[in-house]
C-alpha cells in the first residue's frame, strides 16, 4: 500500500538577485523527475514599488510516461532573496515507483508576466528525499554559468491520519510601535516544528494594518499542518511588523503545542510571547479560574540589549475549536448513493446518424464519441448507485408521431418511469431513439436541468446526491436560461457534467465552468461550482485506443464530484451517516 509523504519545498536561500532596483522575486519550481527543482524569477524591470511577483510550481511526471504535468503551486511571495512559503504539497508515495518532479515558471511564454530570468535549478526524486537522513535534502542551484545560483532545501515526512480541522482566532495588546509615521502593521507566523528539531512555516495571517491592538480573522488549518497529528509536538508562532519592501520587523515570540491550544476550547486562554521556541519555552496558559493575565511579549534581541526592557505586547488566544475533515469515502460508506442522469443532444448539428459524418454514427466495429462518453462516465459513476437505474433524456429532437419539439424526452419512451436498466440499458435505449426521432433543434439546456434539480430538491439531507451527464456538439441557445438553472441547482445536492463532442468552439461551455468566474444570474451568484465541462476531443487517443479515451475523459470529469458532493455536505452542516458494523 502507499504511503502517504507530506512534502515541503523549502525557501531557497541567497538566490541569484538579478532585479537592478529591488529583490529578486523567486517562484519556486519543482519537478519530480529524478528530481529537479528550479528557482526562476519573473520580472518586467520595473522600480521597487511595484516588483513583479512570482509564485513556484510543482510538476509530476507519472510513471513510464514522458509527459510533465502541474501538481499545485505555492502562493506568491514578494522581494525577497530568501522566501518562505507557507503552501506545501501533499503526495502519494509509492516505493516502487520512481517520482520525478520538476519546477518550472508557469509564465516562461506568458506576455503577462514578462521577461524571467532563469535563477537556477535542480533535479531530485521523492525517493532521494525520502531516503536522506532526516528526510532532509539541500541541493546547490546550478545552470547560471560563473554564479553561485543559492541552495534549496527539501524535505519529506509521512502524514498522520489525523482528519481535525481547528478554527482558532487571536488578537493582541500593546504591541512595539515599529512604523516611524505610524504604529505597526502586525501579522503572525506560525510554524510547525519537524522531526529533526527545525521549523517549517504552516500560516501566517493577514496583515492588520496601523494598530497595537490587532485583532485577526479566524482561519482553519488541519492538525496535519499544524503539527501532524502529534499533539505535543512544538507549535512556534512569531509576531512580525509588515514592510511594504518586504523586510518585516520582528516584534516578538512564543511557543505552544496543540494540546495547550486545546484547552481553551473552553476557557480564555492567554499565552506569553516571547521566552523562545528555541530555548524551549512555552507560554503558560491562563486557567480561568483567576482574572485573565497580561502576559509578556518578549522579544529575545531586545531583552539581551536593554536592562530596563519589560515586554513588546500581549497576545490573546481567543477562540479555539475543532471539527472532522469528512471525506467522499466516508459519506459513500454512509449511504449516500450517487444518482446518475444522462441528457444526449438531438439536434440536426450532429448530421445524420446514418451518415459516416455524424457523431452520433456508430460503426460495427466502434462506438460514436456520445456512446464513448455515456460509458466512460456512467460505467463509474454505476457502482456508487444501489439500484443502477439511470434517467435518460434527449433534447432538440421532433417525436413522433405529431413532430412536436422536445428538450427532455425520455430515451426508453417512457414518460412515466424514463430510467434505464444499467448503462447498457441506457445505450440501447439512445440506439433505439435514433431510429425514431428526427434532430432538429436548438440547444437547449435549462429544462433538463431543471428536471434533475426538481428530483434533487425532493431529498436534500445527504442520502441522495444527482450527478447529470449532458453529451452535446454545440453552442448552446438557452445561455440565460440555463445560467438560472444552475444558479438554482447549486443549492441542492447535484452536479453537472458537461462533455463536448465535434470540432466546435465551446466558449459558451467554458463559461458555464465556474472555476474561475461563479456563474451567476439577474444578481445572484451560485452557491457553489457545481459544473465540469472539457471537451471529448482533448481525450481522443491518437492510436485510436477507445478504452484509453474512454479512461482519460473519466478520470478527469468525475475527479470535481468529490469536491462538489463535499461542499454540498459542509455548507449544510450534513455528517456522514455511521457505517453498518
């Protein structure tokens, strides 16, 4: 079985500072390819007060494959030669398999970044970090001829399965006034500690601006980062004065651990700042059976220089809470049963089935791209529906025997009960529609939706869970309608798949695809993305391997169902039904 390796790409340090009026702005790339880790920095030779950032991205190249693909990226880090980035990346660790990574600029041919300039790289394996003492690998940046590009530290340690959420909020009182023209900005910076006694940043907060007196926003982060599971393991949080040059000015220090954290969940809690992780202190909690404390912030540099220094602040633990990360498998072994929905395009766009040329001709010796994408998807999503009877529509077909136009016919004929016995029962009855029916138009969308919707909201307490497969050629004519339906189904438990299938443009579909504009409709936002579009031609293998197409479309438009079904079950408040012993 695998292992689970938590992996962090650690700050390069010194890095190569090509900027004539600022700091260099490193993004950090990884590749996982017998191990490469690149250091680049976009820049548009623009003065200090406005340095182009730049983020690191990490690249994997998958077993037996050539093939480079993004895995995540850390967040944006500004001016600095020695950046640390809070973002980590999780991944699966296989003994057996060689992981290569790679780091690369996401915008090397992006106008909106401009000119990079190339700071370094270089290449390691997962398994060359995880077989290193300590799980700790530093490696010299190398390609930039006649410099000495920096060092980038990696390292790797398996996670717990600990599944805690903790929700937890802080202010502070009376901090060191370090702004000359004003009082301090202050944020605080967390960090865990490793197994080899160092420390890796897990947080930070967001800036308060001109105040001695923040209060922050809560924010949530999963025990996993914030100490692994362990629950005594050193938890060191460092208040800091932000710059706008990016040299902040540290105000002060305090160590803790989760279990002392913890005990507030009912009590006010203060903690001392400043006695120093490394030392070995910690804050002592206030109990709450006297009145609260003003503990000292402490700032070890300035005690050591100033006999008559007594603190730089207070900080105060205000609110501290934990709740279960639930996951997909954990509502699937509840009970909760995906209901899967197929709606087909019929429209005269699609050419004559009996034609060569149309998408809906299938040949004795291959399937149409609708019946491929109908059994890559359903044959799936099948075995998480106890019944395996699935609702099959067309759309934009006349019917016999009056040539009445319809959106939503049943492909089995029957209005009454139009699910299909198993995906095969669904392609049988697809087959036998297109014998009958005559494809005309247009495309529309909305009342199928709005269909599925209707059977979504009739059970809405978690046990139910609709995903619809829409298969279609074309541009659809219904927009404005259709971005109201979704609007609708956002708030009930359904998601919606839609594959295109042809050589047309899709850019009506890609707007459908939240991921980076929230649908929305005459002022109101959907609640959550629930639409997945890619389009099939993307999927096609070039050798014409059908089962290869069939497994690469699958695999990326169902891999959102999880995230989706688990925003409908969070923003509800809705636990996972416990499993039968």
């Amino acid at each position: 079985a695998p292992r689970v390796a938590h992996a962090w790409l650690c700050p390069p340090r010194n890095l190569l500072d090509m900027d004539t009026f600022s700091k260099s702005d490193p993004g950090r790339w990884w590749d996982w390819a017998g191990g490469t880790a690149q250091a680049w920095h976009g820049m548009a030779r623009q003065p200090s007060s406005a340095p182009l950032s730049a983020v690191v991205v990490l690249f994997v190249q998958g077993s037996g494959s050539s093939e480079w693909k993004e895995f995540g990226r850390t967040e944006v880090i500004d001016n600095t030669l020695n950046p640390d980035f809070v973002r980590k990346f999780v991944l699966d660790y296989y003994f057996e398999e060689k992981q290569n990574l790679r780091f690369d600029p996401p915008g090397s041919h992006n106008a909106v970044l401009g000119v990079q300039d190339f700071l370094g790289q270089a290449f390691v394996a997962l398994g060359e970090v995880i077989g290193s003492q300590r799980g700790r690998l530093e490696r010299a940046l190398t390609g930039v001829p006649g410099k000495r590009c920096g060092t980038i530290l990696l390292l790797a340690e398996e996670l717990s399965n600990c599944r805690d959420i903790v929700t937890m909020q802080l202010c502070a009182n009376k901090l060191d006034k370090k702004d000359f023209f004003g009082k301090s900005d202050p944020f605080l910076v967390f960090y865990r500690s490793n197994e080899d006694g160092t420390f890796t940043i897990c947080h930070k907060t967001e800036v308060v601006k001109n105040t001695l007196n923040p209060v922050w926003q809560p924010f949530t982060i999963p025990v996993r980062a914030l100490c692994n599971g362990d629950y005594d393991r050193t938890v060191k949080i460092d208040v800091y004065d932000w710059d706008r040059d990016g040299s902040h000015d540290f105000i002060g220090e305090f160590a803790t651990s989760y279990r002392e954290l913890s005990r507030a969940q009912s009590q006010f809690t203060v903690y001392e700042v400043g006695r120093g992780a490394g030392a070995g202190g910690r804050g002592a909690p206030h109990t709450g059976a006297d009145p609260p404390l003003h503990p000292q912030v402490l700032n070890p540099r300035k005690k050591c220089k100033k006999k008559k220094y007594v603190n730089s602040g207070t900080v105060t633990l205000l609110s501290f809470s934990v709740e279960s990360e639930f996951t997909f498998v954990d509502y699937i072994r509840g009970g909760t049963q995906l209901n899967f929905t197929v709606a087909i395009d019929f429209t005269a766009s699609n050419g004559m089935p009996s034609q060569p040329t149309s998408l809906h001709y299938a040949s004795p010796y291959q399937l149409s791209a609708y019946a491929l994408a109908l059994k890559a998807v359903g044959e799936i999503i099948q075995d998480y529906d106890s019944d395996k009877l699935f609702p099959a529509y067309g759309f934009g077909a006349k019917l016999p025997p009056d040539g009445k136009i319809s959106h939503q016919f049943p492909l089995n004929n029957n209005v009454d009960n139009p699910s299909c016995a198993g995906i095969e029962g669904v392609l049988e009855s697809y087959l036998q529609s297109l014998r009958t029916v005559q494809l005309y138009g247009p495309t529309n969308f909305a009342p199928v939706i709005n269909q599925v919707a209707g059977a979504a909201a009739q059970v809405t307490d978690g046990s139910q869970y609709h995903v619809l497969l829409i298969i279609t050629d074309g541009v659809i004519s219904d927009m404005l309608q259709t971005k109201e339906a979704i609007v609708t189904a956002s708030a009930l438990p359904m998601s919606i798949i839609i594959v295109g299938v042809g050589p047309a443009e899709f850019e009506a579909m890609e707007e459908l695809d939240g991921d980076e504009v929230r649908v929305s409709s005459r002022g109101r936002y959907a609640e959550r993305d629930i639409v997945q579009f890619v389009p099939f031609r993307d999927y096609v293998d070039d050798s014409g391997n059908q089962v290869l197409s069939m497994a690469r479309l699958a695999k990326d438009v169902l891999a959102e169902i999880p995230e989706q079904l688990l925003s409908y079950m969070k923003t509800r408040d809705i636990k996972p039904r416990r499993a039968d012993p």
